[in-house]
C-alpha cells in the first residue's frame, strides 16, 4: 500500500486517494511513470489508472472529478457489484 499523497481517477470517473483507494483494494504507485496499479490484497490488478499529485492536476489535465473518501464504494449494483 502506498504511503504517499496522491490521486487517480477510479471507473466511475471519481478521484481517490492512492493512500485510500477504498474497497479492499491496495495501490502500487509509479510516480515516474505516472502509473497507479490497484490491486486485490491478494496482488490480483483490477484497475491501472494515471497518477496525479494533486487535485489540481487532474483539473489542469481537463478532468472533472469529485474527491470520493475509501468508504465510497466502487461500482453500483448495476455493474455487478
């Protein structure tokens, strides 16, 4: 689990911490890169997303996405979940 500060954009277009991913899941950070690799605990990738240092890049970048805590669950009942 990453222990730095940062974000990446989850399926739902939601922005969440790399430290609080939410969900069970862990985040393995590649800030060269730029990557964020979310994984099961079990190391199993469910999701590659970019890495952005602050809120403000990923405006800067033109996305629009809400800041949603690790307690905000991921995907709906209508994906499955």
């Amino acid at each position: 689990m990453s222990d730095m500060e940062g974000f990446f954009i989850d399926w739902d277009g939601n922005a969440r911490s790399v430290s609080d991913p939410g969900g069970g899941y862990l985040c393995e950070t590649d800030m060269v890169a730029k990557y964020v690799a979310i994984t099961t605990k079990t190391g199993t990738l469910v999701h590659e997303g970019t890495y952005y240092k602050t809120m403000e890049a990923i405006t800067k970048a033109g996305i629009k996405a809400s800041f949603v805590p690790g307690s905000h669950p991921w995907g709906s009942k209508e994906d499955g979940f």
